[in-house]
C-alpha cells in the first residue's frame, strides 16, 4: 500500500513529458528516449536539428514577409514552408504515436503549440474562401508559435520559468510599487503643468511619468516649468535604480536554486512510475523503491 502511495505521488508531481506515459519497451521505448529525453547521442542530435528547423521555418516566414525578396523567391518559399510542414507533421505524429497517453500530450502547452505550427499551411488550403473575410497570409503569422517549442529542448529556458516562478509575488509587489509611483508623479505634473502645457488629463500625465520612469521620453509631453522639470529629473533618476530591480530579484532566484541543487538534473526515468530526474549513480528511483534501468548516456552528449 505504501509502493502505492508513493507512486501516486510521484504520478501528481511529475513534469509534463512524463505525465504522457513511459513506454516500457519495445521500439515506442526509443522512440520515446529520442523525442523526449536528451541523454543520449541520437536524443541530443534529436533536439538540435529540430530547434534547427524551427529557427530555419522562422526565418523563411520573415524573408517571405518582404515583398522584394517574396517577388524573386516565392517558389523557393512555397517549397521550403512545405517541407518544414512535413517535418513537424511527422514530429506531432511521432509523439502521439510513442507515448501511452496521446491525448494528454495533444491537450497540453506545447501539444497545442505543435498543432498551430501546422494549421496555417493545411488551412490555406482546406479553406481557400477565407480570403474573403481575411488575407490567409495572415495566417501564417501562427508559424511564430514555432520559437516557443524551444522551451522544450533547452534546460536553462526551464531554469529561467522556475526562478520567476518563484520570484512573482516580488515582482508583482515590485510592479505594485511601480504604479502607484506613476500614478502620484502623473498627477502632481497634471496639477503642475495643466492642460496648456499637454498633460490634459491625469491618465495623459500618467503615461508621460510611465515613459520617464522607463528612461524611454518619447519627448511628445515635455514639461516646460521649473518644478515640473525638477519633478521630471527626479522621475529620470529614479527609473535608472527603478530597472535593476527585477534583474536582481530573478539573478537571487537563480544563485538560491543553483545552491539547492545537489546533482545536475536528468531525464533518467523509473519504469515502475515514471518518476524521472534520478542522479546518474542511483541504483533504485527515489518515489517507489524499484530497480532503476542503466543510465543510457554517451560521452558526447555531455561535450
């Protein structure tokens, strides 16, 4: 009762990929070694040439939006986003096939994200009647879901979610501040300038303090007092200190995690309950007690 337990357990704390289900053997097992884990040499060659497509589809979607290089290259386009099509096509299958539970896969973040870098291509053609209500390469702006699929393959974008995870409540306390800052620096230059020098409203006088604050000074409202322009420089000083904030509080996150942390991560998975993250020298997974399977890693995945 109490394997039971712990496996449960280990069930509700897991990161997405395994919540799809560890296949246990067979040609689905290294199907899903290579798609999902980066331990190996033919996992890590996985990741690298699919993050290479995506950058590569990206870039096609940017020169095509340039009606000089459209004009000259459009077949070359047509058949370059084709085949980038294909290649995630046969990756979104590909993960549906190897896990035990697809529709949880095809219903989490990056499911969904891998579903939108196909629509645009597949509904141009399926719907070509949607040019009445809309211009279909408008449609393809979907295809920059695509740069967000790269979370998944790179670790230190998941160290980056987890310190500002962590560090929210900061910054929403920080961004807290920082509005009701604006808000009372808006409002006296309101009452200092008035309308006749541009700050028309309290919200006008508001963003004027929004763009001081952020050292951006689109330079559309000046003020043209002298208490208003010491109120002005102060609102400049204020925001140089006012930036580094967040930088520190995400950079203190990051350095408390890296001392938390007793062993680098890995995807080694228990195939009694899928509890993954193991050290590379554990012999038994650290939820439910059962045997671990040798650790599968080549000395080039680490170069």
């Amino acid at each position: 009762m109490k394997k039971t337990s712990n496996s449960a357990r280990s069930q509700q704390t897991l990161p997405s990929t395994v919540n799809y289900g560890r296949p246990i053997a067979g040609w689905r097992l290294r199907l899903y070694t290579v798609i999902f884990e980066a331990d190996t040499r033919a996992g890590r060659a996985f990741d690298l040439s699919l993050i290479a497509c995506i950058l590569a589809s990206i870039t096609v979607v940017m020169l095509d939006s340039m009606a000089s290089v459209h004009a000259e290259y459009a077949d070359l386009f047509t058949v370059l986003e084709w085949t980038f099509t294909l290649i995630f096509s046969l990756e979104y299958l590909a993960r549906l096939v190897c896990v035990r539970h697809p529709w949880r896969y095809a219903r989490s973040a990056f499911g969904i994200i891998d579903l939108l870098a196909l629509l645009p291509t597949y509904l141009a053609i399926l719907v070509p009647g949607l040019h009445a209500l809309i211009d279909v390469r408008v449609l393809r702006l979907l295809r920059i879901f695509r740069v967000l699929k790269m979370g998944a393959y790179v670790a230190e974008f998941g160290a980056l979610g987890q310190a500002l995870a962590a560090s929210r409540r900061k910054i929403l306390v920080f961004m807290a501040f920082v509005m009701m800052v604006v808000v009372v620096m808006g409002t006296l230059m309101y009452v200092v300038e008035g309308p006749e020098n541009g700050y028309t409203s309290i919200p006008v006088a508001v963003y004027w303090a929004i763009t001081t604050m952020t050292t951006v000074g689109f330079g559309d409202i000046t003020p043209k007092t002298d208490l208003g322009r010491l109120l002005a420089s102060l609102m400049m000083l204020m925001g140089w200190g006012t930036l580094a904030v967040p930088t520190g509080i995400v950079s203190a996150e990051f350095t408390a995690q890296r001392m938390r942390s007793t062993y680098l991560p890995t995807t080694r998975s228990c195939h009694e309950c899928l509890s993954e993250g193991h050290a590379p020298s554990a012999q038994f997974c650290h939820d439910c007690g059962a045997p671990l399977p040798p650790w599968q890693r080549d000395r080039s995945a680490s170069e």
